[in-house]
C-alpha cells in the first residue's frame, strides 16, 4: 500500500518507473531504426544517464512517449504500449509486434526503493536491448529499405494485440517487484508472416555463409508508397550527408529522391531513422514520422483520431486493421510484384527466341550487304546478332543457296551466295571471308586480305624437318668441344651465378 | 550459499563457435557489469555510466549486444580464441563462466573464491557437407542463439543471489576493478574438452586413406 511507502520513497519510484517507461520506448525503436547501435561507457558518473546505461534519447520518440502518457504512469489496467509495424512501398501494412510496460498488484513492500528497485530497473533495461535483438523483427528492421519500411506507434491503456494474426508467441523481458506493483515488460510479436515471402523481404544469401558488406540495389525511383506523408528527415539546416535529404519540404519528394538517387550508404535515410542536432551524439539516422524544418514530431496530416498515434492510419483508409481481407491484399500484391520481376527477365517471345537460334551467323561467312543491318549500328559482334526482321527466304542459313553435289554440306552451308571463288579451297576458310572484329569489307587493306596475306607464312628453318635431323648430329659432335669451353670458363659462370643470388 | 548454476546447450559449426559462445558470454556479461563505482566521502558512491554495442556475427544469423569496453571484450575473445583452438573439427567442449566472491582469509591462508553464479556453454562442433546445409546451419544456430538468450534474460531476472553491494575496502572481493570503463562482477573462464570418441576419429582417418588411394 501506498500507506507504507515513504513520501520521498513515492516520489522517486513514480520518476523511476517514468524514466523507465520513457528508457523503455528509446530502445525498442532505437533497436528498429535498422542500423546497430553504440554508445560509449563512461567511467565518470554524468548524472544524466538513468539507470547507468548509456541510452540516448531521440526527442522525437520522448515526445510521442510523454505524448501517449499524457502525464500518468504505467498503472493496473494501464499499460504503456509500443507497436513495431511493418509498411510495403505499396502502402500495405503489417503489425509485427507489441512491448508492453505493465503493472500489475503483487507488491513487494520490503523491497528498498532507491537502491534494489532502481539497480533491477536498469537489468531490465539491459535484458530489453538483448531481447529486442532476438525477436524476428529486428532481421526485417535491418534490411528496410525501399521494399519497406518499420513504424512504430505507442499508445496507453489497454494491450492490442489483435493485429499480430494467429498464433502469435509472447517473451517475457523481465519483472521488477516494487512496493506499489509489480512491473512486467513483455513482447507479443507475430509469427505468420504469411504475405511476406523470404524472398521478398530478405536478401540473398551470403556467399559461403560469410557476411559480405555488399552494397544494396537503389531503391526503385517509380516505387514510392502512397502513405508516406509523414516521411520527412529531421536535419539541422549545416549538417551535410552527401545531399540525399536535403531539407525536404514535401515529403512524397523524399521518397522518390531517396529511392532514385540515394546511394547505398544513404539508403538508411528512407527508413525509420533519426538524425540529431549538431551538438548530438554520434549515431546518425533519419526518422520516420517527424515533421520536417526541425520541428517535433508532429504528423504533417490533420490530427489522427488517436492521441499519440504517428502510425499512418488517416490516408489508410482501406488498410483499416482487419485479419484476413488485408493480408489476402498483401498476398497477391506481393505475388503480382513477383511474377512482373519475373516477367521482365525471361524473353517475352518464344518464338524470337528460336529463331534467333537458327539464324545465328557464324563466323567468316559472307552476307549480302543488304542483310547487314545490324552491323551498320557498329557493335563489336553485330555479325553474329540474330536479325529478326530480315525475312526467311532471303537468310542463306535458313535456306542454304543450292550447291554442287559434290561438295560436303559442311561446306555448302559455310559458302554463302556471293563467294569470289578465289583463294585457297584447302583450308575450309573461304575467299571473301569476314574476320571477327572486322567491319567492312570494302576498304583495301583489311583485317581480311591481311590475314589472308600473311596465311602461309614460311616454316622457322629450326623447325623443318629435314634440316633438324641434320642439325641435331652437328650439335652432337659439337658438343664434347663446347663442354670443354665451358669447363675451362667455369670460374666466370660461378662468378655469374652468385651475383645472381 | 547455494552455487546456481545454469548450462546452456549449442551446436554448431567449427566456424561458429567462436561467435556463438561470445554472442552467450557478452550477454551474460551485459546483465553481470555495472558503471564504475565512485565511492564518496560519507560512504555513498555514485556509479558510472555503461555504454553497449550491438555486434552482427559473420557466420551465424544473429546480431548480440555487448558492453562497450575493448577491454573486456579482449579478455573474453582470448579466452573464447583458446576454447575454440582446443576443440576440435568434431568434438564437444564446455566453456563456463563462473562468477565468484573472495573470501579474505588470514596469512597463510590464501583468499577463498566462493562461486555465486556458473554458466556453462556446452558446444557441439559439427561437419556439414554442403553450402546449403551450411546456410541452413546459419539460419538454425541463429534462432537457437535467439532462444539461449532468452534463458539467459529469464534466469537473470528471477533476480536470486546476487552479492551485497560492497563497501569501498571490499569492493576488490565482489567485483573486477581492473577494467577502466566498466566493472562487471568477478569471473573467470575456464574450459574443457570432451573429445568425440575414438572411433569416430578413426573412421575419419579410414574414409580419408580409402579416398585417397581410389584416386
């Protein structure tokens, strides 16, 4: 009962449970802006690090938790709740999980406030940081990006928890028993994720299971979700980022920049981030939610129903919270993005396709000047580029030109029509034949007549065969003379060779 | 004073290991440090402040937080570095972080270490044949971290045992005062190996002598 705790022994358990309360929302969606955290240990006490851990606080969420208080405490009956959501780029929307800070009426009257209370306070704390690493949707808040983003929103009272679907599992982060009631932090987080296929929403696989600080693809510039219209940066006006959030006043135009032009290490600024004031600390991210020209998080929208709700429910309103009927949405979006990613690779024409095969144009054979269209474009390999619009009849490798019986139809098929007749018939190389790399044929000293210059060059006499046999009995009987030069000069070869060593 | 005593099961790959045991010792540790103690004329103290860093593993799928102190952590790998060289490509090993209070005792008696809390990492090292299994492996030993550290979080904040928080001559005895930046509670690691057993390290030998000679 109140009764027995002291008036100083209230006061300080009712700020500890406040700060507690607003330490609680810092890190949880500090643990779903998407990129890791740090923050340095200090030695010195600074007096301003509740609860000794070095959390910071982002102002904009303070807001919103004192906002969603309104100045009471987690009580029996009220809890204090946040709500990690997941939104696509097609503006469809998912609860992924719900913290609750709860009270409830075990007391634990012998229990010393200022000391045991607090230091069990800053365990839990502790125990929330690691937790919130473990739950699935710290995976999926770390690679948001241009398929999604996380949202968060935190309301007081009563727990919701109808959003998580069916069979969602709950983790308990801790208790603390205080002479008032018993503290509970908990995590009720969704496990089917029905419309969100591994493939859609996780990357691929490290290669040889080591993770490889790849960058990741710019974010579509035509994908822009419909109901960001709270996504603005926060950003004092001298920080510089490389321009990629560069004080935007509409915040559609956010996104569409973000995702066109941003480069990987800015892709950070389409999620859920923050970034601090100058003097701040060291962490730089951009929020969600926050309003732009510096201002506190303030929905850029008419005030929402809900008190402190920063989620996006004004404009969505055919994403009303329901089971079924949005995630068979979700589903099919996300199958209809699929098969067009699909669509787009595979050729659209089967039957192009085909004939690009049959009419493939080896190398040396000769076409007519008509038929070279594609090498009048000036692409390195335009000869072997499979001409779709010339028509069947006049192709020779589809309709070979009639040949002399005798000849094999290896070669009736590399002699196309137009063959001079000239030059050498032994070595299955044609006449007027059309090197790799060569463009025209009509220049005089081309790739073509220098290689058919310069076919036969003369044998290396070393190598003809009826002056080698030669050769090798002179070297033979040379031999026994040149050893013993060699022998008598043996002082200079060692010399040599240790000046190479 | 009952000792309490909690063991915690893995298995995982020998690339692993490393990662997986620091990923369970940090955590533990996390809960087990507190700020610098700064003790005041009148017998107060005042505390410092404990920064934590969020660490992603290469090998596994899994990203824990630590307490922000190089030194610390250099401490721990050293030892998690020697457990990990010890066991081998197939074996079991436990690993166990013991914390403990000292026990000033008179010449010639030398102080007594009295264990409050052990936690013993039990590590299954396993072969696997392929990259799939492998990216499995990572996904699976990810979520069992997931899952141990839960165990950890639940255990810790049953809130048992825990020493009394010690008067500035005593503070030696109940916690590490050697790190600068943080301070957790007296601990060691220590370590041992439990090979596999004989046979399956011949069979090894065999199967690679067979290969060999059907080249």
């Amino acid at each position: 009962m109140d009764g027995d705790l002291s008036p100083q022994d209230k006061k300080d358990l009712d700020k500890f449970i406040k700060f507690f309360a607003l330490k609680t929302v810092q890190v949880i969606v500090q643990a779903r802006l998407g990129e890791k955290i740090c923050t340095r240990s200090s030695s010195s006490p600074t007096g301003s690090d509740w609860f000794n851990l070095a959390i910071k606080d982002i102002p904009e969420v303070t807001h919103e938790a004192k906002k969603a208080l309104a100045g009471q405490l987690p009580g029996i009956g009220r809890s204090m709740c946040v709500e990690i959501s997941l939104k696509t780029s097609e503006g469809d929307s998912m609860e992924l999980e719900t913290w609750c800070l709860e009270m409830n009426e075990k007391c634990d009257k012998d229990i010393k406030v200022s000391y045991t209370v607090y230091n069990r306070l800053s365990v839990l704390l502790k125990s929330l940081l690691a937790i919130t690493r473990v739950t699935p949707a710290y995976k999926l808040s770390r690679k948001q990006g241009h398929d999604y983003v996380i949202l968060y929103r935190i309301y007081f009272g009563e727990v919701q928890l109808g959003g998580l679907g069916e069979g969602f599992q709950t983790v308990r982060v801790g208790v603390v028993g205080t002479p008032v009631g018993t503290v509970t932090l908990s995590c009720a987080y969704r496990t089917n994720l029905a419309f969100m296929s591994s493939r859609q929403f996780e990357r691929s696989a490290p290669i040889m299971g080591i993770i490889v600080d790849h960058f990741v693809d710019a974010p579509c510039g035509n994908q822009r979700p419909i109901t960001m219209g709270q996504l603005c940066n926060y950003r004092p006006p001298d920080e510089d980022d490389g321009g990629a959030f560069a004080g935007v006043q509409d915040s559609q135009e956010v996104c569409t920049t973000s995702f066109s032009t941003s480069p990987p290490s800015q892709l950070y600024a389409s999620r859920l981030s923050y970034q601090p004031a100058p003097p701040g600390g060291a962490a730089e991210f951009n929020t969600n939610q926050v309003k732009e020209g510096g201002n506190v998080l303030v929905p850029a929208q008419p005030q929402p129903p809900h008190g402190a709700d920063v989620h996006l429910t004004i404009e969505n309103a055919p994403n009303t919270p329901s089971s079924s009927g949005d995630e068979d949405g979700l589903l099919q979006s996300g199958e209809g993005r699929r098969d067009d990613g699909r669509r787009s690779v595979s050729p659209s024409d089967p039957v192009e396709s085909l004939n690009a095969f049959t009419r493939k144009v080896g190398a040396f054979v000769n076409k007519p000047n008509t038929q070279i269209t594609a090498a009048s474009l000036d692409l390195p390999f335009a000869a072997f580029a499979p001409r779709g619009l010339d028509s069947e009849e006049n192709d020779p490798m589809v309709r070979p030109p009639d040949s002399p019986p005798s000849q094999s139809p290896l070669q009736a098929s590399l002699h196309s029509q137009g063959s001079d007749g000239s030059g050498p018939q032994d070595d299955f190389v044609m006449v007027d034949f059309r090197p790799a790399f060569s463009k025209d044929d009509l220049l005089p000293m081309d790739l073509g007549t220098f290689y058919r210059e310069f076919q036969n060059p003369p044998q290396l006499a070393s190598l003809s065969l009826h002056t080698s046999s030669q050769s090798m009995a002179d070297d033979l009987d040379s031999l026994p003379e040149k050893l013993r030069v060699y022998e008598k000069n043996i002082d200079e070869f060692d010399a040599f060779v240790d000046m190479l060593q | 004073m009952n000792c309490r005593s909690e063991v915690l099961e893995v298995t995982v790959e020998a690339r692993q290991v490393e990662e997986a045991t620091l990923a369970l010792l940090h955590t533990i540790l996390l809960h087990r440090s507190t700020g610098k103690f700064h003790y005041k004329k009148e017998g107060t103290y005042s505390i410092g402040t404990v920064g934590t860093q969020d660490i992603d593993c290469d090998f596994i799928d899994f990203t824990f937080v630590r307490v922000s102190s190089e030194e610390l952590d250099r401490v721990i790998r050293k030892a998690v570095s020697e457990f990990k060289d010890a066991l081998s490509s197939d074996g079991m090993g436990q690993i166990s972080l013991e914390f403990y209070q000292k026990k000033k005792s008179r010449w010639p008696f030398s102080d007594e270490c009295i264990p409050w809390e052990v936690w013993s990492i039990k590590v299954s090292v396993v072969n696997l044949a392929n990259e799939q299994e492998r990216q499995i492996c990572r996904e699976k030993v990810g979520e069992k971290l997931g899952e141990k550290v839960i165990n950890v979080v639940e255990v810790i904040n049953r809130h048992e045992y825990l020493p009394k928080m010690p008067t500035q001559s005593e503070v030696d005895n109940v916690f590490d005062t050697s790190l600068k930046d943080v301070q957790p509670y007296l601990h060691k690691i220590t370590y041992q190996i439990t090979d596999s057993l004989g046979t399956s390290v011949s069979t090894t030998m065999r199967r690679l002598i067979k290969d060999t000679l059907a080249l």
